[in-house]
C-alpha cells in the first residue's frame, strides 16, 4: 500500500472497521481527527475528550502505560439508564411497585467504583450487594442512605448474620438471602439473641436455563439456590419460630451476561409462579429481586450469539416489568419492589485499559533473488522453481510443495547436507512463497480450509505492554472477547493485519480473537509502528470482573490507575491516581523481602571490589540501580 492509499481513508472508515459505536454503548467513538474519544452527557448535548488528550495529562503527572483508565462518570451514566427505564418501564405498564437497585460488590470491588455508586445512587436509593462478611462492611460503611437496600448473598456464617443484624439495629435495609437450610436456624437463633427482626429474602433454584457462558448458574444443577422441597422446610421453620413475617424477598439469579431476553422472561414467569405460592403459604413477600445476568454487547453484534444479547436495558427493564404486572395481576396480589444486581451492565463501560506497543514480529520475507544462486543444493532448486510457478488455478498444489521442499531442506539441514546460510536462504523462499499465496487467496473462488488459516499464520504480532493474567484475565480464562483498538492514527488506512503478544512469557498471554462486525476474526487491523514514535491500542468495556481476578503471573503487578471526570462543559478532572505495584510489591506478595535482597546484592558487590572485579564508584552505581528497580513499575519502561 503506498502513501496516498493510506490517507485515502476516513475517520467514519476505521469507525465501521472496528464497529466502535455498536459496541461503544455511545460512550466511545472516533472524531474528525482520526482519534477515539469518550463521550460523556454534557450541558445540553453530548461532550467529548480525545483519549489521547487523557493519555497526555498522565504522562505530564507521571502516570506511565499500562494504564487502567477509569471514567468515573460513565458508572453515573449507566446507573441512571438503568434507574430510569424501570422508572419509564413501571410508569407506562401502570406497575404499583418501585425498582431497587443494588450492585453486587463483587463485580468491580475497587473502593473508588464502590463510593461513586454510592455517592451517585443516593438519589436512585440504589443499595449494594454483599457476598461475603468483608463485602457486608464496605456496604455498611459506604452506604449514607437508609432506604438503599443492602442483599447479603453468598454462605453466611455467625459472625456474618451477627454483622447483617447490627446493619437492621443501625436502620439499614439489611436482607439476609438465605441460601441453604443451615442458615434459617443460624439467622432464627442469633435474631432472638439480638432482639431484633431480621428481614429475609430466599434464594430459589429455577428450573429455566439460559445460553450463555454461565449456562451452569440456571437450571437443577445449579451449584446456588434452594429446591422446592427445601423452600417448604424453610417456610415451616420460619413459621414455627414465629418469623414468617419476616419472609419479604424472593430471590434468583440465572447467570451473568445473559444473551437471550426470552430466558429472562421465562425466569421472572417462574419466579412468579413461585412468588404466588409463597404468598398463599403466609409469606408477606414484598421484594422480587432477579439478580444479575443483564448483559453488555461486547462484541456489538446485537445477538444471542458470541459475546453479545439481543435486547437493550429499555426492553430488559419492560420485560420484566410487563411479565411481573402480567402475572401478578391475574392473580390481585400487590405489585412487589423489583429488585436486581446488575453488576457488568453498570461497570463494564467504565474501564479501559491503555498500552503502548513494544515491537511487532513481522513474517515478511526478505528480498528473493531473481536468479538462483548457483550451486544451490537441489531441493532449494525446487522450492526455488516451486515459488516461479505459483499462480492462482493451482494454490493448494503450489502450497503443498512449498511445505514439502522446506520440510526435505530442513531434514537436509539436519543430516548436515545444508548450511546454516541455505537454510536460511531457503526459509526465506519459503516465506516469500506463503506471502504470495496469502496474496492471492482474495482471487480464489472457494479457499481450502488449510490455506484458510494462513493469513493468520503470517499475521503480525505486536508485542503489548501489559499483562493478559493481570489486566484481562477473562479473555485466558473464558475466552471472554474484549473490543480492541487503536486509539490514534484512525484516519489512516491500517495496514496489517495482527495478533498481539503482552509481555509475560506464557504462549497464552496473548489476544488473537477480536470482534468485529462481520463476527469474531483471528487478527486485527492494526498501523504500522512509526520509529520515534508511540503506537496505543486501547482495550475497551474492562470494568467488570477484571481487576481483582488478576494475578501476578511472571510478577506483573497491578497496572497504575487513573481515574478521570468529564464536566458537563467538556473540561476534564484527574481526580485519583493510583500508582501500580513496584518490583518490591510484588516481591514481598510472594514472601521475598526486598530490604534482605538488597543486602544480599550489597553483599556481593563488596565481595567483587575485594575481589578487585569493580571499583568502589561501580559498586555504588550498581547498588543505586537496584534500589531504584525494587522502587520502580514492574511493566516495561521506556
Ligand atoms: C455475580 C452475581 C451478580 C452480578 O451479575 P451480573 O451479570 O454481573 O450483573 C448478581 N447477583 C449474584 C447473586 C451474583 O452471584
């Protein structure tokens, strides 16, 4: 591709190419100077920073890549889409209940996410979700609102029930979710030790499954939630003991990411069928709380498959609303608080992880002579004439034989009757010979399914500066699809097509699916990196799940992290900076101490001045670099 190709190409093209505003949710988009920027609602219309822009300020305040970019005004944005179309859906369904958010800790438990819902949700009475008794005390502490809901889910021990039942004494809508029958006795015994009522929800176990990665949450083997036969034992301990009265929420929670609107339908029909049921038996149900599953559309494909749902937060929001209505009516039971713990929806936007690119890998071959050279051993001929004869009738017979001769040139190598100058000559040829069938395979009427993976095979890979284990560890573990992009340069054609490597030396730390709009590809469009000058890609909807899954494989710790504002009048706000872990961080996480290594270092740099290896100004340069490594970031820097 030549220079005027390249500029030949829009702003609006790399916009389609990476399917930006379909997965983008309106938070992300590409602007007339070919760079993403992140919209925010602004004084009127819509206002907008160039990442770029961002990426300048953190380098002027010290903050270098990676970098895990937080826009703190996006979570405000996704809990007032969220709020407000249950408010629109109960208002035009003539629904009597209220809507009660409460987000699950769990799902991005970071204490600058946790405060910002809470300090923004205050005017939704948007509560928090608790899993585990650590959980329960963030929400105790960071919740000012008394009509917020606080949901302990999760098994929960004597200390934990003890902590949920001094929540209710302070006035905190505390709910104990029961999940197993050992709880019932543990909550009945310490509420009487307690003197106080407690409010209780149950967990059921339905039998409506849904597609999905987390298929296995929903259905009879659902490793959470109580049968049938356990709910009636629940219902008659807690009348026995006089609590029923305290049996207010029911409870299900069919997976995360759920891809199919009509699942979540069929799980609220159920949990009503339930809710009746429970009401006939004496329970005075008040909350019908459905837990997570609303899905985000990563792969901005609108559908069931992949990495995507086929429906929005609107219609997620009158779904329910009409089915509960629906049900409910028929039956002239009051309409009860709707509750959910959407955690993915209302985080994921939020986070995006910025890298800079180290180097790319090329498999581009070098100049091919026009004569072969003479001498030449015969089965390099071969592959010699084999590349002269390539053409496009004949690609799978030209491919076969260019595997074949370099497979009988190596096998020469081996035995000793090639050099390692013809060796290398020859895969040099072969390469040539591959790229030009690559080059051709455009022209093909029907590709064969093995001439199909070649172009990945000569992709490029550039090498990230981050950590897949830290930073994305949903993309190894579940093969979760994050949308990657360039984030600069986007008015210029890409030009290569890539894989990218991060920097641990683990063959899985790698991305090599991407979503695209034409479904999922092995590679990426990617810019050809200019000497001198930084190459970002941005991976993008990383709030969610990301941050304390990471682990320390090959010791890349905790990338820095920023966090930033968008006013209503466009300016911007830094307003946390978080510095990664340094060297002696991760050091002492797996039981080093740094100070000891230090000495030990110290040690043996007396011992070489002794020796008369170094002189004494040497060992001081050398201790100095050591101290400032154990002090500095464990990512690659420049
Ligand atoms: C994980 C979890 C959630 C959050 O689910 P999302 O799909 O992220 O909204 C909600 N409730 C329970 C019980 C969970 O385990």
């Amino acid at each position: 591709m030549n220079d005027s190709e390249a500029q030949n190409w829009s702003a609006r093209q790399s916009s389609e190419l990476y399917g930006v505003e379909e997965w983008g949710g309106g938070y992300f988009g590409v602007n007339a100077d070919g760079n993403v920027e992140v919209r925010a609602p602004g004084n009127g219309d819509r206002v907008a920073v160039a990442l770029t822009d961002i990426i300048d300020g953190l380098q002027q305040r010290g903050l270098d890549m990676p970098v895990l970019l937080r826009i703190e005004n996006l979570v405000d944005s996704r809990i007032t889409i969220l709020n407000e179309s249950f408010a629109e859906a109960i208002k035009t369904t003539g629904y009597q209940g209220q809507y009660r958010g409460a987000f699950p800790i769990k799902v991005n438990q970071q204490s600058h996410i946790v405060e910002e819902i809470a300090r923004f949700g205050e005017r939704y009475n948007h509560g928090l979700e608790a899993g585990s008794k650590a959980e329960l005390m963030i929400a105790m502490s960071v919740l000012q609102n008394r009509e917020s809901l606080i949901v302990c889910n999760g098994y929960k021990d004597e200390e934990f029930i003890d902590l949920g039942l001094q929540a209710r004494k302070l006035g905190f809508k505390c709910i104990f979710v029961l999940e197993t029958l050992a709880e019932v006795r543990l909550v009945i015994e310490r509420s009487r030790a307690h003197k106080v009522d407690p409010i209780i929800g149950v967990r059921l176990k339905l039998s409506t499954k849904v597609e999905g990665h987390w298929a296995e949450d929903s259905g009879d083997r659902s490793l959470f939630g109580l049968t049938t036969n356990q709910l009636v034992e629940i219902i008659d301990e807690l009348r026995e003991a006089e609590l029923l009265h305290c049996l207010e929420l029911l409870h299900f929670h069919l997976g995360s990411q759920i891809p199919n609107i009509r699942s979540i339908r069929a799980g609220v029909l159920e949990a009503c069928r339930y809710y009746i049921e429970m009401v006939a038996e004496g329970a005075p149900l008040r909350y019908i709380d459905l837990g997570g599953g609303l899905a985000i559309d990563y792969d901005g494909t609108s559908s069931v498959s992949g990495h995507s749902r086929n429906y929005s937060v609107q219609e997620y929001c009158v779904d329910v609303v009409e089915a509960l209505a629906q049900q409910l009516n028929a039956h002239n039971l009051p309409h009860p608080t709707i509750v959910t713990e959407s955690g993915r929806a209302t985080v994921a936007h939020t986070s995006v992880l910025l890298f800079n690119v180290l180097d790319v890998g090329h498999f581009e071959p070098g100049p091919v002579p026009s004569d072969l050279p003479e001498n030449m051993h015969e089965q390099i001929s071969n592959l010699w004439y084999t590349l002269k004869a390539i053409n496009v009738d004949k690609l799978q017979e030209s491919y076969n034989d260019v595997i074949y001769y370099r497979d009988q040139v190596r096998d020469c190598f081996f035995r000793g009757e090639v050099n390692l100058r013809d060796r290398a000559f020859a895969e040099n040829l072969c390469l040539a010979g591959l790229q030009q069938i690559v080059a051709l395979l455009p022209k093909m009427k029907r590709i064969p399914p093995e001439l199909e993976e070649l172009p990945e095979q000569l992709a490029d890979i550039y090498y990230g500066n981050f950590s897949v284990f830290q930073s994305l560890p949903d993309s190894w573990a579940i093969n979760q699809v994050f949308p990657v992009m360039p984030i600069h340069r986007l008015n210029e054609k890409p030009s290569r097509q890539a894989t990218i490597a991060d920097l641990t030396c683990d063959c899985d730390g790698k991305l090599d699916s991407f979503a695209g709009p034409e479904g999922e590809t092995k590679t990426l469009s990617l810019h050809s990196i200019k000497e001198g000058e930084e190459y970002y890609l941005g991976v993008f909807l990383v709030g969610a799940y990301q941050e304390t899954l990471g682990d320390l494989h090959n010791l890349f710790g905790d990338t820095n992290v920023a966090s930033v504002r968008i006013n209503a009048d466009g300016t911007l706000d830094f307003v946390h900076e978080l510095h990664g872990d340094s060297i002696a961080d991760v050091l002492s996480y797996v039981e080093y101490d740094p100070q000891s290594m230090f000495r030990q270092f110290r040690m043996a740099a007396e011992q070489a001045v002794r020796d008369g290896r170094i002189s004494v100004s040497e060992r001081q340069s050398m201790l100095a670099a050591y101290s400032e490594s154990l002090r500095g970031y464990t990512y690659f820097e420049r």
